[in-house]
C-alpha cells in the first residue's frame, strides 16, 4: 500500500502543528498509520473521511486527550511551537490551555451558564472583568441572545444547539491558539448546525480551527484545507488501519483531487 | 362437537393451567409469609415503644439494678458520638479510595485487587471488626493509654461502613458522564481540579445517599461496639472512655430480669429503629432529589 | 502565539509549580487511601492470628474438632460452635432461598399492579435496615414464645428424630435459625428480584412466542437467566448468616454443649465471642481469637467463592 501524501507547501510560521510520521496504536491493534501534515495557522482545517479511518483520534492527539486511554501509545513527533507536544517532559494539562476542545456531544457543566464560562477562564488565571470575558465569549458563540437573561440558570437548561454553542463560547473563553472540533455539529439538528457553522466563520478570524466532520458539505461549507483519511483492511490481520490519503485545500480536494480514493469518496461512490 | 375455534378457550381444568395457578398461589404465599415477619417487628417494636417511651427518658440515666424509672440519655448521645466517630474515620478514606478507584486505577492491576479487597471487607463479620479493633487498640492500650473508648467504638463500625463508601463512590463517580471529565480537561483544568470541580459535584447525590445508608446501619451496630466502646450507665466522660450506645444497652438489657431495664430495651429499640427508618428516607429523598 | 490584545490577561498559562504539586499529592493521597482498604485487610488477619497464635500451638487443628470448652480447665475446642455456626446458616438458607426467590418471582410477575409491587419491594428492603439487636430482641419476647407450642408439638410428633429429640423449653438453635432466616430474606428477596428484572424482556417474549406457559417460561428462561445474581444473592446471605452476632447470641442459648438437636441450646462463633470476650482473659482470649480466625476463613472463603461465581455466570450469560 502506498502513502502518497501530500505536504502543502507553506512557510513555517505559517503552521500551527505539524505531524511527523505519526503512528497511533490502542495496544497492540494499529488506529493510524504514518500521517504527515502540516495544519495551518489561521485557517479551517476539516478532516473527513469514513468512519474508523481515525481521523478523530489524530485530531484528540493535537491536546493529549488520547492519554485518558490507558493502552493508548503514538510513534512519530506531534509538533507544536517547535516542541514536540508527547516529548516526556511535557504537561497535557498546558497543552489543553493553549489548544482547546469542542467534543461531539455538547458536554456543558452541571453549573450556572454564567460558571460554565468562568470555570475555564479562573483555571487559566484569567485577570480581567469576568462578567465582560462572559459576555463577549457567548457573543462571539453566537448563544448570547438566548442565554442573557439566564445567566444563573443551568447550562442544561438550553437547547442542544444552544448548549453546543455554549461549549464553544467556553472554549474561547479561555482564548487558546488552536481549536479542535470533533464532529461538533454531529448531535445537532440542521439549523442548529447552521448556526454553528456561522460562529465558525466568524472564529477563524482569530483562531486556527481543526474541525473532525463526516459530512462532506460542511467541510466544503467551513473549511480552508481538508484532509482526507481512508482506512484499509490489515494485511494477514483482523481489522483496518486508517492513513492520511490526501491533504489540500478544501476546493481541490472537493474539484480536483489528486488521488483515485479521495475522488470516489467526494463524489459520494463509498464511505 | 364445537366449532374448531373452541379449541382455543382457556380450559382450566388442564394440568398445565392447573399447575400455573397452584404456582402462582405459592409465590403469592411466599411474598405474604416474607411481609408477616416484617410487619410483626415494626408494629411490635412500635407498639411496644409507643406504650413505654416518655420523654423524660431522654435526659435520665438508666436506674441501677432493681429500681425504677430512668432513661437512655447516655446511650441516645452515645450512639450519636460514636456513629459521628466513625463517620470522620471512614467517609474521607471511603471517598478518596472510592475516587482513585473511579478516576486514578482505571484498568490496572493494583484498582482490581483493591476492589476485590473491598468486596472481601464488606464481607467481613461485624464481630470480627470488633475483635480486630479489641486486639489492636484496646487491649494495648494504644490509644494514650485507654483501653475502651468511644473513639475505638467509632474505629470498628468505620472498618464496617469503609467497603460501603468506596463502593457507593466509586460507583456514583462512574455515572459521571466521560464527556464531563473531556470538557474540564479540555479548557485546561488539572486532573485534581477536574475531580473536585466537575466529577464530585455531579456525583454528590448518589454517594450521599449511600453514606446515609451506610450510617443508617452502622447507627444499629452492636457486635463491634459491645468490646471497643463497652458500656457505661454514666454520661459520656469523653471520647477516650468506655460509652454507653443504644444498641448495646438493648442487648445489656433486654437480658436482665429487671422490668425496668427490659423497658427501656424497648424504649432505645423503638429509637433506634425510628431514627434509622427515619435515615433510609433521607437516602431516598436525596436519590430521588437527583433523579428530578 | 495568535497573539490577542487579551492574551496578558490569562496569568496562567504556565501552570505554576503549586498547580503541579497539589495534582500530584492528590493523587498520591487518594492512592494511598485506597491502599488502606488493603492494609486494614491485613491488619484484621494479622491482628486476629497473632492473637491466635498462643491457642493455635496448644491445640492445633485439634481445636476445630474439640467439643470442649472449659475455661476453668483451659480446655478449649471449637466444634460445637463451628457446628452450630454451619448448621443455623445452612437451615436459615434451606427455609430463605424458596421463600426469597419465589417472593422476587411475585414481585417481578404482573400479578399484582406495579405500584403495589414497588411498595413491598421498598418494604422488603426496609426489613434489612432494622438493626439486628432489636430482631433480637423481639426474637427473646414474641418470636420464640409464640413458637414454642409449635416446636413442643413437632417434638411430640417426630422426637425419634435426634434433630427434634428434646423438648423446646426456650432459647435453642430453631428460634435462631428462624430469626437468620428473618435476617437473609431481604438481601435474597432484592437481590433475585433485581437479576430477573434485568433479563431482557425479549426472552420471555420468545418464550411465550414459541407456546410457553407462564411458569414453563419462568422456571426454563428466566430463572436461568438471572441465575448469577440470585447465586450471588444466595452467597451473599450465606456470608451475612455465618457473621451475624446479635440476633443469634440473643436466641440460641449459648450452650458450649454438643448435641444434634435443634431444639436445645446451641451456640455459633460469633454469639461465642460476643458472649465470652468482654469478661475472658489469658488463654480463653487467645482461644477465642483462634475461633475468630476460623469464622474469618470461612466468611472469606464464601466470599471469594461467591465473587467467582458471579464472574463466572455473568461471563456465560452476557
């Protein structure tokens, strides 16, 4: 089999995490395989592919949330500010501070929508007016019109859309350098999706995004880059490991795809 | 000769159908013969220590041998201090074993043979908690010295409710949904504050109720207490002297061949059983204060 | 850096050295607590058999089979407690489980309306919650005379059998193993009635599909489905039967003399240590010791067992 990956060329400064040779195994059962790529810095990043080809798990790679997994074990460098984020000396919990998290099920705290805010902010030590950083966050989230009259109210008292939201508006508030989002939009109904989607849009000015998706549209809809993973069965083994098949920017992805596999998937002929 | 369908009517005399309704009878019977026992005890005990109970009993010391009157003041605060002992004891190790369990050992060797140790500790006599306590504690004196003592009392029935606690945490922090625990790491927190913040709180009703169920039984312990807190017809000197409690004062007394000893039996019984009945409750107002 | 006018505001984005330490001595403190449950475990063993130690090399294993206990004449065997001890859990278990299952079968049938169903449920459980010094209590005043006229009866009927052969006069093994019975049916009773609601209604679905009357589905799928956890409730109460202390030390009389009717006085290690450890001293306490031990051993054995058993089923049936 062959790993024909492509690097976009791009200046250094211009990447936000780079992986090198990167292999993921839970025991002895192989997840992925030799991935190479650079996410870009300021941009949307989608990954898509079919299910079990581990593009999530690359993606909960970039914050060490894989280290809640106790057989889990990664090969290659994950590269982020020059240092490699599995080099031994380095604390998962700071790498979370700088790269925050939007998981697929919207997972707001049992607290006040006010505290589901300020929970992250404290721990990062933030100084400024709270009540401001609250504000602004569930603005940016686009969540603020149904949520500031409740503010004391219970995050489980929205909506899934409106919770979802909120868990962005609680990652930002911690004002990382990168967001991941995994499949965020997965457990959400098409205009809550919309929704998401445009806080989005509206994020990446700030922020780089890597988003984890398994619908095609949305990648095309909010993404600068895609990358596309594909699994295949295990030579004389049981079960499949997943590789990077191709990586670009999302419109030669979608139009013009280098790859056999990459133009079967776009145009709907598996996955 | 009936129309075919009729082979379909229910024919009671059947062997079979016969068979299912003597069934049904004896499990019937079986539920009925498990409530009389149940409904005996309460409504005697109840009976019993409605009849006898006053309230002066609360203030009053047992009588000596042979005289009238008095009361279970001193076992009443006794069981209060002992149980109270035995909760500052057991509910910080119960809780924090429970949580290394839930949050800390998922998967390794050392998690499984902990819980496998704590399944064998629930399974330990009570008496025995008792002659373990006696042999460490009480008959060397370790204790500055003092042999009986509450405090050793308050150490036996926290051997008792230890296995329960672990086991009601680490059960209610397994409820805790994994996307909780994402979301806290994921803005950054630590393990620790994760554990404190976010996973407890959430918990907090399901292992509040196992503790109160857990002090509901240790409240009418006696085994463990009739040979570390002994007894003592006088009030309580201190937390590092023999104590009289309700449960051994019902089993002291209810072989006496006095009558005013033998009403007061009744009288700690019907308080005791009020107060632990009352306990269960608690715990099902607190479990189903979560469900809401 | 995506460097933001804010990013100086987060003071933390290093975690300083206090942050690091505390999560590590957290974790070190809740580690340690759980070994504890380990180290206390050890502790009752080692406690228990040192204590033993000076009875264990006077009577050896001899003291298990030695119906005497004499403290005047330092002469001490366990036997006749071991034996009532087995005897009381084993009755109590022969009388409970019938009565426990077949009690769990009603309240998981639709015979009665499930409101109902839930009231004697939650009553049922509430038997367990009452202390076992106060079903001792009524053991001493109603249970056992009420009794008595019952068991004279069986007596006069069937004293030909050495179990029955003497006459009930108080106090005995019978009473006792009555109260155990009393004591072991809610955790029987829950425990079975939670296995069965836990079989899958497809089951008896496919029962009654393929013709199954309510009992054939009942004694050939469900009860075989929920078979480990009733055994497991059934170890359980065997455990519970063979440590409990109170009730039994209250009814059985307290005789350290051996005899194989069940009518007479009896006595159990627990209602033996319950009895004699407050006014024992020198040798008899280092014998009491030893027959704590052996309750120990056996409680564990039954609990190890018991646990295996659960793994085992469980694994066949899931």
């Amino acid at each position: 089999m062959t790993f024909s990956t492509h690097i976009t060329d791009v200046p250094d400064e211009q990447v936000a995490i780079t992986c090198e040779d990167v292999t993921i195994s839970y025991g002895a059962f192989e997840a992925v395989k030799s991935v190479f790529l650079e996410v870009p810095r300021g941009k949307v990043t989608a990954f898509i592919g079919p299910s079990g080809c581990g593009k999530s798990t690359v993606l909960r790679c970039f914050n060490r949330m894989n280290d809640l997994i106790p057989s889990f074990s990664l090969k290659g460098r994950i590269i982020y500010e020059g240092q490699d984020l599995y080099a031994k000396a380095v604390d998962p919990v700071e790498v979370r501070r700088r790269i925050g998290m939007v998981f697929q099920r919207p997972n707001p705290f049992p607290k006040s929508i006010y505290e589901n805010i300020a929970f992250g902010a404290r721990i990062n030590g933030y100084t400024g007016d709270m009540d401001e950083l609250v504000e602004r966050s569930l603005r940016r989230a686009a969540v603020w019109d149904e949520c500031k009259d409740k503010l004391q109210e219970s995050g489980y008292s929205l909506s899934g859309g409106q919770q979802q939201r909120l868990c962005i508006a609680r990652t930002i508030a911690t004002q990382p350098d990168v967001i991941l989002m995994d499949e965020p939009c997965s457990a959400l109904d098409p205009i809550s999706t919309l929704k998401v989607e445009e806080t989005m849009h509206e994020l990446k000015k700030d922020f780089t995004i890597v988003i984890v998706t398994h619908n095609m549209q949305q990648a095309v809809r909010v993404s600068d880059m895609t990358a596309f993973y594909n699994a295949v069965a295990v030579e004389g083994g049981t079960g499949k490991v997943g590789y990077l098949v191709e990586f670009d920017e999302t419109a030669n992805i979608f139009n013009n795809p280098r790859q056999q596999a990459t133009q079967e998937y776009v145009s709907g002929r598996f996955g | 000769m009936p129309s075919p369908s009729a082979d379909l009517f229910f024919r009671p005399g059947l062997l079979r159908n016969r068979g299912n309704q003597l069934l049904t009878i004896i499990s019937c019977l079986c539920a009925v013969i498990v409530l009389i026992p149940l409904f005996c005890v309460i409504a005697y005990v109840l009976i019993k220590g409605i009849a006898v109970i006053r309230p002066q009993m609360f203030f009053e010391l047992p009588p000596a041998p042979g005289m009238e009157g008095g009361g279970i003041a001193n076992a009443f605060l006794g069981t209060i201090i002992v149980t109270a002992l035995s909760c500052l004891f057991s509910i910080p190790v119960g809780i924090g074993g429970g949580i290394y369990l839930a949050e800390y050992g998922a998967g390794n060797r050392f998690s499984d043979f902990i819980r496998f140790g704590t399944n064998v500790l629930a399974g330990v006599p009570s008496i025995i908690a008792g002659v373990f306590i006696y042999g460490l504690v009480v008959a060397t004196r370790l204790l500055f010295g003092n042999s009986y003592s509450a405090v050793a009392g308050g150490l036996a029935l926290a051997v008792l409710m230890l296995p329960t606690i672990i086991k009601t945490t680490d059960e209610g922090l397994k409820l805790v949904p994994q996307e909780l625990r994402w979301g806290s790491l994921g803005v950054g927190a630590s393990k620790f504050v994760t554990t404190m913040k976010v996973v407890l709180p959430s918990a907090v009703a399901p292992i509040a109720t196992g503790i109160v169920l857990a002090i509901a039984r240790s409240a009418g312990e006696t085994a463990p207490l009739i040979f570390t807190a002994l007894f003592s017809p006088f009030w309580p000197e201190g937390i590092f002297k023999p104590i009289a409690t309700m449960s051994v004062l019902v089993f002291n007394f209810a072989i006496m061949p006095y009558e005013a000893q033998i009403t007061l039996a009744w009288a700690a019984s019907f308080v005791l059983v009020f107060m632990i009945l009352g306990m269960n409750l608690v715990a099902r107002w607190i479990s189903g204060l979560a469900k809401r | 850096m995506a460097s933001s006018g804010s990013e100086g505001l987060y003071t933390l984005r290093h975690r300083p050295p206090s942050d690091k330490l505390v999560d590590q001595s957290f974790r070190f403190l809740v580690t340690a607590l759980a070994a504890l449950v380990a180290i206390i475990l050890f502790a009752i063993f080692l406690v228990v058999t040192l204590d033993a130690r000076e009875a264990i090399a006077k009577f050896g294993l001899g003291f298990l089979v030695n119906s005497t206990w004499n403290p005047s004449t330092e002469n001490f065997g366990a036997f006749t407690a071991i034996y009532g001890t087995l005897l009381t859990s084993a009755l109590a278990l022969l009388l409970a489980i019938p009565l426990g299952v077949g009690t769990a079968i009603f309240l998981t049938e639709n015979f009665i309306p499930s409101r109902y169903r839930t009231i004697i449920g939650n009553l049922v459980e509430l038997l367990a919650a009452i202390p076992s010094v106060v079903l001792g209590l009524w053991a001493i005043f109603v249970l056992e005379p009420v009794l008595r006229p019952l068991l004279q009866l069986i007596h006069r009927l069937l004293g030909w059998i050495p179990f029955f052969s003497t006459m009930p006069t108080g106090p005995g093994v019978m009473p006792a193993v009555l109260i155990l019975v009393i004591m072991v049916l809610p955790i029987i009773t829950a425990i079975s009635r939670d296995s069965l609601n836990q079989v899958p209604p497809d089951l008896r679905q496919a029962a009654y599909g393929v013709g199954a009357t309510r009992w054939t589905s009942i004694f050939k799928v469900l009860l075989p489905a929920a078979i480990s956890g009733i055994i497991g409730g059934v170890m359980l109460a065997l455990g519970r039967a063979l440590g409990e202390t109170m009730a039994v030390t209250m009814i059985i009389g307290n005789s350290n003399n051996f005899t194989l009717s069940w009518f007479a006085p009896g006595n159990t290690i627990s209602a033996l240590l319950a009895n004699q450890f407050g006014e024992a001293d020198g040798l008899q306490v280092h014998a009491l010791m030893y027959a704590a031990l052996v309750l120990m051993i056996i409680t564990f054995i039954v609990n190890v067992l018991a646990q295996w058993i659960v793994k085992r089923l469980s694994l066949k049936y899931s």
